[in-house]
C-alpha cells in the first residue's frame, strides 16, 4: 500500500506476536464461540493493553495514536482486538476521576495483567440507546449500595475480574436533569456470587456478550467513581477515546479485507484472465481503499487533538463513522471478488465480514454518531 506508516516500530513489534496466531487460530476460535484466552493473556503480559495506563501506575503511558495503532494492526492481521480491546480503555473513567486510592489500588494490578477490568455494564434492554432511561438502581445503605436491575450485551464479562456499572442512584423521574442522578461503580465480580447472573448470547460474531440479572448486589460506596449522580459525564468523558480506538480496529479490518481481496483478484483466473481485471472487481475495492485512507487521516486527526488535550467530540465521532461504513465497503468488495469462496469459512472473509459489520452498531451505533454530527457540530435541531 501507498500510505507512509505511523508508529512503525509498534506496528513491527505487534505483526510479530500476531504472526504467533494465524488464520486458524481465529477461524478456530469462532467456531467453537471460544474466547482467545492464550493471544489475550500473551499482550497483557508483554503490556500492550496497558497502553494507555500512565508510567507511574506501572503502564507505558503511550498516546492515543500508538494505542490505536496497537488494535488496528490486531485486526489487521486477521484477529480480532473486540475481544480485549477494553482493557485498554475502561480504566480510563477511573483514571480520570478515580480517587488516588483506587488508582493505587487497581491501576497497577491492570497494567501488570494481574486483573482484568473489561466488562462494561451501561445498556439495558429497555432503555437501547436512550441511556439516561437505565433502570438498574443502587440504593445506598450505609457502607454500601445494593443493586437491582439488568443488562443486555455485557460484553467479555466471564474474562473479567472487574466490570464497571453504570447505575441509577436517583429516578429519573426525580432529576433536574436526565443525565444526572447514575453512578459508575467498580464492581468485584468474584465477588459478586449469585448477584450477578449471567446468560450468554449467542451472537453473529464471536464476541462473548452477556444478559446479566443484577439481584441485590453488594458494592461498598469506597467503589463507586467520583461523586454521587455524575456517573454519566464520567461515561461521556471516555467516548471520545472508545471512538478512536474502534476507528482503529476498523481500518485494521478494511486493510486487511482490501489486502485479500486484491490479492485473489489477481490470482482467481476466470475466463481466461484475473478476476481484478474486471472493472467490476477493481473499483469497489478501489473504492474502499479511498475510503480506508480518508478515515485514517480522520483517525489520526482525532488523536492528535486528543493527545494534545484539545477538544475532539467531532473528529473521534466522525472518525468511528468513516472507519466502520470504509470496513464495511471493504467487506463487500471482498465478498465480491471471493464469489462463493467468500461464503467458506476456510477463507476467513466471512468471519471478517461480520466482524467489520458490528461497529457500525456498537459501541453506539452510526445513527447516534449522525445525530451528535447534525446537533452538535452543525447546530441542526435536536431529532429525537
Ligand atoms: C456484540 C455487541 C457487544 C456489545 N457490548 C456491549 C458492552 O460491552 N457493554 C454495553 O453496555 N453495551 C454493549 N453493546 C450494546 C451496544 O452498545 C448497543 O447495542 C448499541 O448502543 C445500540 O443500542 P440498542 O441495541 O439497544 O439499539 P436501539 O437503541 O434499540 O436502536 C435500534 C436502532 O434504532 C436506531 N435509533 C434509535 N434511536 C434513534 C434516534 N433517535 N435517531 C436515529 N436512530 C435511532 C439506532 O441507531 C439503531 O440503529 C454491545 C452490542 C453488541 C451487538
């Protein structure tokens, strides 16, 4: 490809663990709806996934744009980083307003790989996209909260040590305004016993996402993040870096559905010469490959406003919205130009196909990023 490479000697170190594990190991995996606890375990412990976690509390304190790179080429070696990608970035809520006790306290055990905080507990079935319409409740009782409530696609939550949870500690009936009124909680899921129950849902992708039944679940008040009622501009406060990253793992995708589609659009002979030779071939993934490259500039343009602390809601927000629709345009043309092989498991474009289609959908779906675009940056009327 054309494009000068940034951060590549991150991208070098990652391509080598990743050659560890090849298109069988995931093709495998999904399969067998397996989680890749060896390829995870492996990038904790060498501290890629600490990326993000400052030097003083034991991470590397690398940049947005080295930790997207990171998962960018994760995905663009034919695996697929949804499946820690949150360990990189759920810390960041406490990082940011997270006493200095619980920093101490859980930072470093994160960075080392000693305990996983990856699951994140914000969507309920009831209330979808509308967050502050949540249910789950945590009434405080001395010492402690005790949670009642439910969630609905608690992702990587039996790979877990800690999830963080989103819950009303004032109705929304009862709040001045709709977005205060929740808190974010640290919550010890061995702990938890049967509080928590978890029912996994068989999903189109190989993702190990949770409905979980909350029954009177105990979390001392020393766990709850920051101050009482704000839990949901905590939230809002990590979208900006959740949207870079995913960006990333989508362009990882694209590339790496551009790289097989060109590749067996030269070698497929059919009717006498190269499939790629055909108009109709070449210039859907031509197209992608535009696409692609406009949504890496808008990537690495979003980090470089985030690393430098500037404000960047537009560009991470367009960013996610060009990367997922450049994968997606790249997982069409890849099915395209495989034919019926693109439908064989063994070629693995089927599994990237679904893979690439989840980020136009979560973490929040493109149609809520077009909003914040239309009501945000453009001054449009509210729609909804
Ligand atoms: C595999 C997977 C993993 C996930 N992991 C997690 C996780 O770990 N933690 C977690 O908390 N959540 C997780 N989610 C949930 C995800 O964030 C939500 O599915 C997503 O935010 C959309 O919410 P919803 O599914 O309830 O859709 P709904 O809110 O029901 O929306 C359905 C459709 O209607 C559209 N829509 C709704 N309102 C409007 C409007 N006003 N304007 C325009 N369009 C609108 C939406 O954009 C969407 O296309 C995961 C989801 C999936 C599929």
């Amino acid at each position: 490809m054309a494009t000068r490479e940034e951060c590549p000697e991150i991208r070098r170190e990652i391509r080598k663990l990743c050659s560890k594990y090849g298109d069988a190991y995931w093709r495998n995996l999904d399969r067998d709806k397996q989680y890749p606890e060896v390829f995870v375990r492996e990038l904790m412990e060498t501290g890629w996934l600490a990326a993000l976690i400052p030097e003083e509390y034991g991470g590397s304190g690398l940049s947005i744009r080295e930790a997207g790179v990171i998962l960018e080429e994760i995905n663009r070696s034919g695996g697929n980083s949804a499946a820690c990608h949150a360990q990189m970035y759920i810390m960041g809520s406490l990082l940011r307003h997270g006493s200095e006790e619980q920093k101490r306290r859980y930072l470093p055990r994160i960075a080392s790989g000693e305990i996983r905080l990856q699951a994140f507990g914000v969507t309920e079935a009831d209330a979808g996209s509308d967050t502050t319409r949540i249910r789950t409740f945590a009434r405080r009782e001395g010492d402690y909260y005790v949670v009642n409530g439910g969630k609905i696609f608690t992702s990587r939550v039996q790979h877990s040590d800690l999830m963080l949870l989103l819950a009303r500690t004032t109705p929304y009936e009862q709040c001045e305004k709709k977005t205060l009124g929740m808190c974010l909680f640290l919550v010890d899921l061995h702990g938890a016993g049967d509080a928590i129950e978890v029912r996994p849902i068989d999903a189109m992708i190989n993702h190990e996402t949770n409905q979980l039944f909350i029954r009177d679940l105990k979390v001392p008040s020393e766990n709850r993040i920051g101050e009482e009622g704000r839990g949901f501009y905590y939230l809002l406060d990590g979208l900006n870096a959740e949207r870079i990253l995913v960006a990333s793992e989508s362009i990882g995708d694209a590339r790496w559905l551009i790289d097989h589609a060109v590749r067996y659009g030269k070698e497929r002979v059919v009717f006498n010469r190269p499939i790629g030779q055909n108009q109709g071939i070449q210039f859907p993934i031509a197209q992608a490959y535009a696409h692609t490259e406009a949504a890496d500039l808008m990537r690495f343009r979003a980090a470089a406003l985030f690393d430098a602390g500037e404000p960047c809601g537009e560009e991470a927000n367009m960013a996610k919205l060009l990367a997922s629709q450049a994968a997606w345009a790249a997982a069409n043309a890849a099915i395209d130009t495989y034919g019926g092989y693109g439908f064989a498991a063994e070629f693995d474009v089927e599994r990237k196909f679904r893979e690439a289609r989840l980020f136009s959908i979560a973490p929040i779906s493109n149609n809520m990023v077009l909003n914040y675009i239309a009501e945000h940056v453009l001054g449009l009327p509210r729609s909804y």
